[in-house]
C-alpha cells in the first residue's frame, strides 16, 4: 500500500513537472517568435516564421526547430487529457500484478506521443511548401484568407460526424469515462508501446480537426493553443464530452463562416 501511494505521487509529481516544463518552454518559444514578426504577404497576411527557415538558418535546421517546438507544444497541450487515461493504464496493469509501472506508463506516454511527433514532421513540409508558393504566386496569397476560413468550417463540420464520435469514445473509455477498465493494454513491453501508439492514434484523430485550426490560425499564438487544450480536455474528460464537442464544433463552424464571408468580401 505504502509502495502504491509513493508510486502514485512520483507518477502525478512527473506529470505535473512535464507539464509546467513544456508550457514555460512553449510560452518562452512564442514569446520569442513575436519578437521576430512574420513575413507580411499580399493582403495582409503575415506568415508565420516556423514555417521558414530563419537568416543563415538551413530547411534542415529549420524543420528541426520545428519539430522540437511541436512536441514541446503538443505535452503541454495533450498532457491534461493523457494523465487520466495513463492513471487509468496503470490501474489496469496493477491489478494484473504488474509491478514496473513506471517504465511501462513512460512506454505508453513515449509511444503516444511519436505519433504526435510524426504529424509534426508531417505538417511542416506542407507548412513550408504553401508558405513558399505564397511568396511565388501572389493570387494564391489573396486566397490564403478565404482558404483558411474553409479549414476552420471543415474543422468545426468534423466535430458532428460519426468518425469524431468514434475516437472521441475510444479517446474516453482509456480515461475511464464511465467505462470498465480496458484489458488490452498487456503487462509486456511490447504491448505498452502498441497501446500508447493507440491511444496516439485515436487523439490525432479525434482532434485533427481542432490541430488543423491551430495551424492555418497560427501555430505561434498562445491564445489559440489555450483555446485547443481546452476543447480537447472538456471533451475527453467531462461528464457530458460528446455534447461539449458538438458545442465547441457549433462554434467553430460559426467561426469559420465569419472568416469565410471576411475574406470573400461580403461583411
């Protein structure tokens, strides 16, 4: 008993450590983007600096930043949502008589966020490739407004459709939403790194649509970050999440509209 309560202190003391390290570090790295502006383009629109290299900076080293800055943003924003279904994991392998629960639970929060990770080298590729045809081709610039209006309203769409409603269920049964214990997640190694690889998979999907807000609003602007993390969170952890989603996609959509008829001309 005395083991279980000092293992469950150390596991909720590194979590909070985790959590209050990426969010200085997230706002220090913002913070200090600011300072260096954007690349102002046709209408207006300023592109923000992580998506091209800085002065005497390679693409190489400019991915690599990237990529640093987003698993550092992606704890601090996924972290609040993870402890609970960790929490949850080793309830499950402590009561198969598992006694490694620290490496097994650091296996799962590893493997849960290389998959974040891979979605981060996936978007700044195509993060940098429209920032460089913005500066090519100057109509394109003019529609990059409009362009992300649609993205905001597609993202809000996807919060009513049946494929968020599944991973967002799958999203809350690993956090014991009301639900009985998951008993796939295994006592080996092997099975720890495939269930954080899941529990990976199922949170980008469920919040690909609120990820692909933050990127064409920008990914550099705290507010925005704070607004997502606490969308994510609500959903995955409140008693009533499903109908917190389809509010916060009720707003998005509204949202998205607005941007839309700004950027069309209309308003």
């Amino acid at each position: 008993m005395v083991f279980a309560q000092a293992s469950e202190r150390a596991f909720l003391g590194v979590s909070a450590l985790l959590f209050a390290g990426s969010a200085a570090g997230t706002i220090l790295w913002c913070a200090s983007g600011s300072t260096m502006g954007g690349m102002p383009m046709c209408g207006g629109r300023i592109i923000s600096m992580p998506w091209t290299p800085m002065p005497g900076q390679s693409w190489a080293g400019a991915a690599s930043s990237f990529l640093g800055m987003w698993v550092l943003m992606m704890v601090a924003m996924m972290l609040p949502s993870l402890v609970p279904m960790l929490h949850r994991y080793r309830e499950a392998v402590a009561a198969a008589g598992e006694a490694r629960l620290g490496p097994l639970t650091a296996l799962v929060g590893a493997g849960y966020f290389v998959v974040w990770t891979g979605f981060g080298m996936v978007a700044f590729p195509l993060g940098a490739l429209l920032a460089l045809a913005e500066t090519g081709l100057p109509p394109l610039a003019r529609a990059a407004p409009l362009a992300a209006g649609l993205v905001v309203l597609i993202a809000g769409a996807l919060q009513f459709t049946a494929w968020k409603a599944h991973h967002l269920a799958c999203c809350r049964q690993a956090a014991g939403r009301g639900r009985p214990l998951p008993t796939d997640t295994g006592t080996t190694w092997g099975t720890a790194w495939r269930y954080g690889l899941r529990l990976g998979r199922h949170c980008s999907y469920c919040c690909g649509g609120l990820t692909a807000i933050l990127l064409v609003i920008g990914v550099m602007d705290l507010r925005a970050m704070a607004a997502v993390a606490a969308a994510i969170t609500l959903e995955r952890l409140a008693p009533a999440g499903e109908r917190i989603a389809q509010a916060t996609g009720a707003v998005i959509v509204a949202a998205g509209l607005f941007l839309v008829v700004q950027a069309a001309g209309l308003g």
